[in-house]
C-alpha cells in the first residue's frame, strides 16, 4: 500500500470526521425532523379531508414550523457567539503576535547590550591586568630600594668605626698640611702665572705641529656590527681598535692591513649586549662589560674567555683596568656601586657604594673617578676605598663619561646637558665649558675623548656629527659631518694625537684624520 492511500484511510478520514462534526451535527436535530415528517407522509398519503379535521392539520403544522424556526434560531445564536470567540481568540493572537515580535525586539537589544557590556568587561580585564603588572613591578622596585637601602645602612654602619679611625689620621694631616700651606701660599701667585705661561707656550707649539692636531678628513668607514656598537678602545700600541656591540660580541680590528678583522670575543650562554670594552696595558687581556650583569674577561691571544666576574644586580655599564696592577679591573653598574675585580681569582675584592647609578669610570695612579646618572662625578681613593670629593654641580642632567689624561692633570666630562667640562682633578675646578647649538648628547654612556697633551676635546652628537673643541681656548675647532649620520656612541683618540676613531647606533666605525 502506498503512503498516498495510507494517508487517505488515516488522515482522510480524520479530516472528514472533523469536517461533518462542524458541518453536520449542528442541524442534526432539523435533519432527523424531517426524515421523521418524510416517513410520515410516506406511510399516510395524502387525501381529502374535510374542513372539521383541516384546521387540526394546520395546526400540527404550525407547530412543527414553529420548532424549526426555533432551532434554527437557536443553531444561528450559538453560531454568532462561536464566530464572536472566534473573532476575539483571532484578536489575542494577534496581541500575543505583536509582543512576541516586540519581546524579539528586546532581547535583540539586550543582546546588544550583553555584547557590549562583555566588551567593555573584557577591556575593563586587560586594564586590570596592566595594572597589576605595574604595580607587580613597583612592588619589585621598591624591594630592591628596600634592600639597597638596608644595605646601605650596613655599610654606613660599618664605615662609621673606619671613618672615627680614619678622622684622627686626618686631623694628623690637616696639621701637618697647615704647616706646609704657610710655605705653598707665598709661591701660589708665582705658580699660576708660570702655569699661564707653560700653557701659552704648549699653545704655541701645537700650532706650530709639534703636537695633537685638528682631524677633518674621513679616512676609513666600516660596519663593524649588524647593530649599534657601544664602544671602541685602541691598544696600547695604537695598532689594534676593539669594538664592542649590541650584539653581544667584541672585535679587534688591525689598522695596519686596512682595518681587517682579527679576532672575535663572545661571551657565555645568551649572548647580551655589550656596552664597554677596555684592553690592558700589556695587551694580554680585553673586558667586555654586559646588560646581563656580567662582566667577561678574555685573553687577547686565544679569544676565548678567561674569567666570567659575576656580582653586580643591573646592568655592567663601564669598565677600566686598573693603573697599579694588570690584574685588577674596576666595574661601574647601574646598581650604584662600583667593584674591584681580581681578574686571576675572578672575584671582587672590594665594592665602592653610592647613591646613583654609574655610567662611566676612570682610573689614573691612586685614583678613581666615576660618572652618575645624578649628573655628579665623584672620585674615589683605590687605597683607602673612600669617596674623598663629590661635585654635584659639575651637570644639571646625567654625566655620560669621564676621560683622563695620562698625567692625570686634566679630566673632561660628557653630560646629557649638552655641554662637555674640563675639571682640574687636582684642586676639583671647572677650568672650561664646551658647547655648542649643534652638539646634542645622543647616550647614557656617551663617551667623549681627550687628546693626551690635553688640547683637544671630541665629542660626538645625536645627529652623527664629531665636534672638536680646542681645551685651552673653549672654541670649537672643527665639526665633522659623517657619510652615515647616527647618533655617535664613542670617541677615542690615538696616542699621537693624529687619528680620531668614533663609533654610532647603526654599527659603523669611522677613523678621521
């Protein structure tokens, strides 16, 4: 049997009941009526009566049209009543059509709503997680303050004892030093003219060639490093110039052979970037201090590391081998604390301790003199450790480096400020300030050269240009403009005063002569 006829004799036969159960049944009672009338007058036929019995028939009759006027009243009354419900079920419908689609309607814009709210919520969390970084790290900045600070107070505590000791010593001094200054004082006057004199006549002879000279041609360019390179360092021999970069290796260059290659130094594990290179005085070994907090000692000849000198808790910024001993290496970090290595045992010796973090260092006979971020510079006594002089207004913005002469009369000093000064580490005096409207210091660690007979001051800007300032006069002598404008890192000057080699941010080195 097909679906079709299945669904006739089930289905058809619903639908039909339905539909005689509408249609039939409400004239069922008019409908047996007249099946009842029609019997009737089929079992008796009609016939003739007399007028006596015709009024009785007609009044059987207008009974019975009388019932089924009123049945049909009736079914017409229950009809009007069905088609008004229906009508008002229609209507309710048609309300609960209508908020049903209003009731759409809101949960569409509730829906919005929600979206948005998660939205906000979402971005509410990421802000929240932001914050709670910050303060994470706030919380991890101050206690490391916290620790630097008890530290501190440690170590004031302990030098209180050394220093009660050390002030009997100098009240021994003072006395002896009044007693000699009695002398000193007669011959000052004499003294600073013989010095006037001395420097005119060093002027004199300079000009003449006798000495350092003003650099202005651009004799060799080079990208030494796929990135910046920190720092530069000639050897003791001039003939030898170490670079060291950000990408954490250091280079030794022969300017004999046309600055070739020579060697390659690399540091342990992850290789950090290198901000600080220096070479001994006998050439046997060259440091590299890092951003990881280390500092790696190699021997020149074998390029392989000697010593790992580990101690520091931020970043190793500056380096200098010590002047009394080949051995010894001192380390300026961002920690505030300067340390004293002994590169044979690979251990620190003693740790200088101060209030600002260190951007450079030097050392000349028994003294060391460090650079701070503060924008003071302060110098320390290698024998007794102490901090004897800190001059705090050397600088309105961080101090970047510090440079030597070999004799130790002259120290120059580079500044965030834009201005170089010539101190007299001797009696701690500003001699002379350099600057200029084009010379913008472009690093923390920006280091800036002395000639060794102290006439010539290079320092080079922001922009990738080299200024040479003449040390006796305060005038600019010269300003060099670079073929690969970056901003310059480092200057360094040769023995001989003849050949300038700078280094910048996008990884050239340049030697001017």
């Amino acid at each position: 049997m097909s679906e079709s006829e299945n669904w006739f004799e089930v289905r058809g036969l619903e639908l039909l009941k339905a539909r005689n159960k509408v249609e039939v049944e409400p004239f069922q009672d008019l409908v047996t009526s007249y099946q009842k009338v029609s019997a009737y007058s089929n079992r008796n036929p009609p016939r003739f009566i007399d007028e006596a019995n015709s009024d009785s028939i007609k009044g059987d009759t207008n009974d019975a049209a009388t019932r089924y006027l009123t049945t049909i009243q009736g079914l017409e009354k229950e009809l009007s009543i069905s088609t008004s419900k229906l009508a008002s079920f229609v209507s309710d419908q048609l309300e609960i059509v209508k908020e049903n689609k209003q009731l759409v309607q809101d949960r569409k814009h509730w829906e919005n709503q929600i979206e948005l709210f998660v939205k906000r919520l979402e971005e509410e969390m990421v802000i929240n997680k932001h914050k709670d970084q910050v303060m994470e790290q706030l919380e991890l900045n101050i206690k490391t303050l916290r620790e630097e600070n008890s530290r501190l107070q440690q170590f004031v505590q302990t030098k209180d004892i050394e220093t009660t000791r050390l002030s009997m010593q100098l009240e021994n001094y003072q006395t002896r030093e009044f007693q000699d200054s009695k002398i000193d004082r007669s011959n000052t006057s004499t003294t600073r003219s013989n010095a006037t004199r001395i420097t005119e006549m060093q002027y004199q002879d300079d000009k003449n060639g006798t000495s350092s000279r003003v650099v202005s041609q651009l004799t060799k360019v080079v990208r030494a490093h796929a990135t910046e390179v920190n720092s530069i360092c000639f050897n003791a021999s001039d003939k030898v110039l170490f670079s060291a970069s950000s990408d954490g290796t250091i280079r030794a260059w022969d300017l004999a052979s046309n600055f070739r290659s020579i060697g390659e130094y690399r540091g342990l594990g992850t290789a950090y970037p290198l901000l600080c290179v220096r070479v001994s005085k006998d050439g046997e070994f060259v440091v590299g201090t890092g951003s990881d907090r280390k500092s790696f000692v190699w021997r020149v000849g074998t390029a392989r590391v000697f010593q790992t000198l580990t101690g520091h808790k931020g970043k190793v910024v500056a380096a200098a081998f010590s002047s009394e001993s080949v051995r010894e290496v001192i380390t300026g970090s961002s920690d505030r604390s300067l340390r004293i290595w002994d590169i044979v045992k690979g251990s620190s010796i003693h740790t200088l301790s101060c209030t600002s973090s260190c951007n450079d260092l030097e050392m000349t006979g028994g003294m060391i003199v460090s650079a701070h971020q503060d924008g003071s510079v302060r110098f320390w006594d290698r024998r007794t450790k102490l901090c004897v002089k800190q001059l705090e207004s050397v600088h309105t913005e961080a101090v970047t480096s510090v440079s030597f002469t070999p004799s130790g009369t002259h120290l120059v000093t580079n500044s965030k400020d834009h201005t170089l000064k010539l101190v007299d580490p001797r009696t701690y005096e500003i001699v002379r300030c350099f600057q200029h409207a084009t010379y913008k210091c472009g690093f923390d660690w920006n280091k800036a050269a002395i000639t060794q007979d102290g006439r010539l001051v290079a320092a080079g800007g922001a922009l990738g240009s080299i200024h040479i300032w003449n040390a006796w006069t305060g005038e600019l002598e010269q300003e060099n403009q670079n073929q690969c404008p970056a901003s310059v890192a480092c200057c360094v000057w040769r023995a001989d005063g003849q050949q300038l080699a700078c280094c910048d941010k996008n990884g050239f080195v340049t030697l001017w002569g």
